[in-house]
C-alpha cells in the first residue's frame, strides 16, 4: 500500500504515519511547517518531507490513498489533484475506522478525562499481556507511538468531537461505530463550530446511536446533562451502564480504593481520576479483564 499525508506534521497525522510505515507500508507527506516533536520523529523513521510546502506532483495515479489533516485548506493543491486523479481521499478518523473494521472498537469519548480513561485501559492491557491497537491523544509512558496500527483483535480510540478534515464536517468519534463506548462527561467546547449548547450535546446524542447493536456504553453517572442525555436515548440496541466515584479513603498522602477484591494503593488521587478509574474499569470488564487482574494493573499507574 502506498499512502500520502497531506499535513503530515500534525501530532495525530505524523503518529498514524509511523505506524503504518511500521506495517510494512510506502508513507510519503508534506506540509507547510513541522515542528518539533513531530520533526524529528518523522526524521528518525525516514518520512521528514525533503523540503517544507505543498506540490502536486507528488500526487500520482500509483497512490491508494491520500489522508487529509485538518491543517490542510480546501485549495490544498495536492488535495485538488487527488481529487483530479480520483485517488481516495481519506480524513484522519475514517481512515483509522478502515483500519479497525473487523476489529473490536472501544472508544473514549467525552468533553474531558478522554486520554486519561485511555491511558488506564492500555495500561491494564498492557499489564495483562492483551493485545490491543490504540490511537491517543498524548505520548503516554511505556508506549512508543500515539497510534498503533497492526492486527489486533481490538483497537482502543480515543474519541474527539472536533470535525474530522477540512472537507468533512462531521465529528471525529462519529465515525468510528464502536462496540465499546465510554463517554466521561459533557461540557460545551469548540464554540467555533458548535455554536449552541444544544447542538453541541447534539453530537453526544448522535454518537450513541452510532453504536453498534448490542454494544455497551459506560457513562459518568454525576454529569447530569450526560446522565439525561442517555437515559432519553432511544438506541434501546445497546446496554447502558452508569458509573460514580469508587469508595476510597487517603492516609499519609495515598489514595486508597476501598473494592471488594481488596484494599487497593493507588498512584493517583482526586475524584475525577477516581471517576475516570471506575470508568476504565467498565470497559476493561467488557475486555475480559476481570476486577483482581484491573486493580492489580491500576495500581501502578502512575497518570
């Protein structure tokens, strides 16, 4: 496979490059200005463009696909000879979703907490030796990539609302049709492109629905526009499982989940983390990760 990155700078669009040039794929890109960490990571795997800037001759007939990053503008001219040649021109999201299409898909989403409810369930798999694909949305400890790509049963996506390119207004995580959700909260964001709060929470509602039947949505049961967003939901396809802070206590500056399993010393503390934790541990149930193998890994999370 022979794949183009027009923006290939960007931190999600560089990451997915490196993974599938770690496939065994041809990844060429460009962009008008890259920077660091994305320069040099690009320069340690042989895919740094020669020069800086846009040229269309790069686009040709041999390539099977072209991603577009939302860095890039409509009048791309790369992107206005792809479209010329009929090449297929894929966003960042759609072409993960092309990737992981018989895969099981988990994803994250939520106004906040979305990398670190992540971040805890490719720890636990990590920790029990599960194999998983998994696209983040910050570097995370113990991972060399922020996007992996290989043939994994299933593939943990972190879900951002913001719009998928510049020539697809749709919100990333609609696209992904997940198996697994997990949704933290709602909170209205990116005000340029959800001008009301109304339309913003609109996406969440849409997303549900996007669920595939017989999937599983974990919700944060104290966000209480999130709590009637999905109780008035009508994708009676799917089960839908609420979850709170977990019992806990602090002695001597540690945070302590008081479970049923056993008393649980933890890395990190404050309610939310401990909300995000709980959440985590949904989806890692869903996973096959029973609750004696979860806390053992969540305890040596570090954040």
């Amino acid at each position: 496979m022979r794949i183009h990155f027009i923006a290939i700078g960007g931190s999600a669009m560089h990451n997915l490059a490196i993974a599938l040039h770690k496939k065994g794929y041809k990844v060429s890109g460009s962009d008008d200005e890259i920077f660091e960490p994305s320069k040099s990571r690009l320069a340690q795997h042989g895919l740094l463009p020669k020069i800086e800037g846009w040229n269309e001759e790069q686009i040709t007939k041999d390539i099977d696909a072209v991603i577009l990053g939302m860095h890039a503008r409509i009048d791309n001219p790369e992107l206005i000879k792809a479209k010329e040649l009929g090449v297929k021109i894929y966003s960042y999201p759609e072409y993960i979703y092309e990737q992981s299409k018989n895969k099981r898909r988990v994803v994250i989403g939520g106004s906040h907490g979305k990398t670190s409810i992540t971040a805890m369930i490719l720890h636990v798999l990590q920790q029990n030796n599960m194999e998983a694909d998994y696209m983040v949305g910050a570097q995370l400890e113990g991972f060399d990539t922020m996007v992996k790509i290989t043939d994994a049963p299933i593939i943990i996506l972190e879900g951002d609302e913001y719009l998928s390119s510049p020539i697809d207004r749709r919100p990333k995580f609609h696209l992904y049709h997940p198996n697994i959700a997990l949704l933290s909260g709602i909170a209205w964001d990116h005000i340029n492109v959800f001008p009301t709060f109304e339309n913003y929470v609109e996406q969440f509602n849409q997303f549900i629905h996007l669920i595939e039947p017989n999937g599983f949505l974990a919700y944060c049961n104290h966000d209480d526009t999130l709590k009637n967003l999905v109780e008035n939901n009508t994708n009676t396809s799917i089960t839908k499982m609420a979850y709170t802070t977990p019992k806990y206590e602090i002695r001597n500056g540690t945070t302590y989940l008081q479970s049923d399993v056993a008393e649980v010393p933890l890395q990190i503390f404050g309610e939310h983390n401990l909300q995000n934790l709980n959440g985590a541990k949904l989806i890692c149930h869903q996973l096959g990760i029973s609750d004696t193998d979860f806390y053992r890994a969540i305890s040596t999370f570090k954040g």
